[in-house]
C-alpha cells in the first residue's frame, strides 16, 4: 500500500516531468508564431518547473522525521516553498502585463496559427491529466505544496484555453495581447491565494471550522469526559496538530485518566492518522473555580 508521503513524492516528480514536457511544447508554438499569448503560457510553464523542483525539494525536507533541533518536525518546508513560489508567479504576471501592453500598441499579425493550436491542445490534455491526479493526492494527503502546485496548473489550463482562442481568432491582431493580459491578471490572483494560504500555515493559523467541529464531536462522544476546553489548532505541511485540556473526574486514579485519554488519542487518530495530539488532563471541578484561567473554551 502506498503510503500519503510516497503519493506526495510521486506527484511531485509527476508536476517537474510535466512541467518540462510544457516548456518544451510551448517553445516550440512560439518560436513559430510570436504570440504574446503562447508566451504568457511558456513563461508560466518555465516558472512551474522552478517552483515543482522547489516544491519536491520541499516535500523531501516537510518528510524528514523530528530530530533534536526541530521537535515537531519540518512540514512548514512546504508552505515555505509555497510561499516562495507565489513571488516567482506574481513576478511572470507582471513581464506579461508589460509586454501585453506593448504589443497592444503595436499588435503582429499571427502566422502558422493552425499547427501552434495543435500544440496547444496537446498542452491542454497533458495539464488537465496532471491536475486530475494532483487532485487525487491532494484529497488523500492534504498536501500545501501540491495544492500550491495544482493552483498554478489549473491557472495554466485557463491561459492556455485563452491561448486557443486568440489563435483560433488570429486574425484579430488586437486579441491575442488582450488575453495575454487576462492571463498575467488570473496568475497574480492565483499567487495572491497561494500566498494568503502559505502565510496562514506558517504563522500557525485555526484549522478550517468543519475539521475543528468534528475534532469536538468525537472527543465529546468519548466516555467518561466531563468536557474539554482550550482547543488549539494548527497545520503544518502533511501534518496537523491538536492541542487541548480534557476535563476529567476529579476521583478517577491516574490509570483510569490515562486510559480515558488514550481512547480520545485513538479517537482522533481513526479520524485523521496525520493528527499530532498534545491532551492536558485537569480535574472537572476546576471549571468552578473563579482562579482557574479557561481562555479559548469550546
């Protein structure tokens, strides 16, 4: 059976193979062609290949188990590199808001249109491919850096329909520019999100309410808890962690609260297999007591 980090890795080699089968296809169109919009969907198809080499790389240190210098492991190696990638993608977005803009003033009448749509088509089918199956691991594992990854795939499959339009309508030579611009306008909103979700990760942002919810739903279900408070949450790269106080009989020996805790542990652990839980066992009775500071009670 193969496990969530190999299917991480298998689609990580699966994005640069693809990635660099793109340029290459798009090079070609272009070198034919001209086209502003081809070279959008180049440009972005060279960036993938950095930021897949950037995100395997990443994926390789997130997997690394916890050693003395780093206690709860290197999963925020994938956000990071998320990160990162979003400044290369906004950085291609602007070129091609340039260069759109200057081919708008002096527009080139398109040549070949027929062979590049071809190769175009091609790319799309390729992509679609690749984003299926990073669609797949993405549910299995709830990978950052693939998700980052199959954001700026399907951001490429939305400039290269573009792309097939204006060839298809060559022979407006105002279009092809115009959806050069669309495009450079969809990635820098594609790099706004990848970063808004990699910086969230890495200053250790809430998980997402639904998962917090059935988090509460199956310890509560746990026999003999009087409740819990102080739930704290967060995500780093594959793994998420889980932090609460278990409210517990105040008579109950310390095997029996052990044993109580561990069956939550297991709870939580059939749920979601990557969860890291950290559980403090405090009496009941403490809800009572005025002192006893509860912030963040659920």
């Amino acid at each position: 059976m193969i496990s969530n980090a190999k299917w991480i890795i298998i689609a990580t080699y699966a994005s640069v193979a693809t990635a660099l089968i793109l340029v290459f296809i798009k090079s070609v169109a272009w070198v034919r062609m001209d086209s502003v919009a081809i070279l959008a969907s180049l440009l972005d198809s060279a960036l993938d290949v950095m930021a897949s080499l950037m995100i395997a790389v990443a994926v390789v240190i997130s997997q690394a188990p916890p050693d003395n210098e780093h206690r709860f492991g290197h999963g925020k190696a994938e956000p990071l590199a998320a990160l990162a990638q979003s400044i290369f993608i906004v950085g291609s977005a602007f070129y091609l808001i340039i260069y759109s803009f200057e081919r708008l003033w002096s527009p080139q009448l398109l040549q070949h249109a027929e062979s590049a749509i071809l190769y175009m088509v091609f790319a799309l089918v390729m992509t679609m491919v690749l984003i299926s199956f990073q669609r797949f691991v993405i549910i299995k594992t709830n990978s950052t850096a693939i998700r980052a990854d199959s954001l700026h795939y399907i951001s490429d499959l939305f400039s290269m329909t573009l792309v097939i339009i204006s060839l298809w309508l060559s022979h407006i030579q105002w279009l092809d520019p115009l959806l050069g611009l669309l495009i450079a306008i969809f990635i820098l909103r594609s790099a706004f999100k990848i970063a808004i979700d990699s910086g969230n990760q890495l200053l250790d942002r809430e998980l997402p309410d639904d998962i917090r919810q059935e988090i509460q739903e199956i310890i509560l279900k746990t026999p003999n808890i009087s409740g819990f408070n102080d739930l704290r949450t967060y995500q780093s790269g594959p793994n998420r962690f889980v932090q609460f106080d278990l409210e517990l009989d105040d008579n109950l020996t310390v095997l029996e609260a052990h044993d109580i805790t561990e069956q939550v542990t297991n709870n939580l652990k059939e749920y979601d297999p990557d969860l890291d839980i950290m559980i403090h066992q405090e009496p009941a009775s403490l809800q009572d007591d005025p002192t006893h500071h509860n912030w963040g009670k659920e």
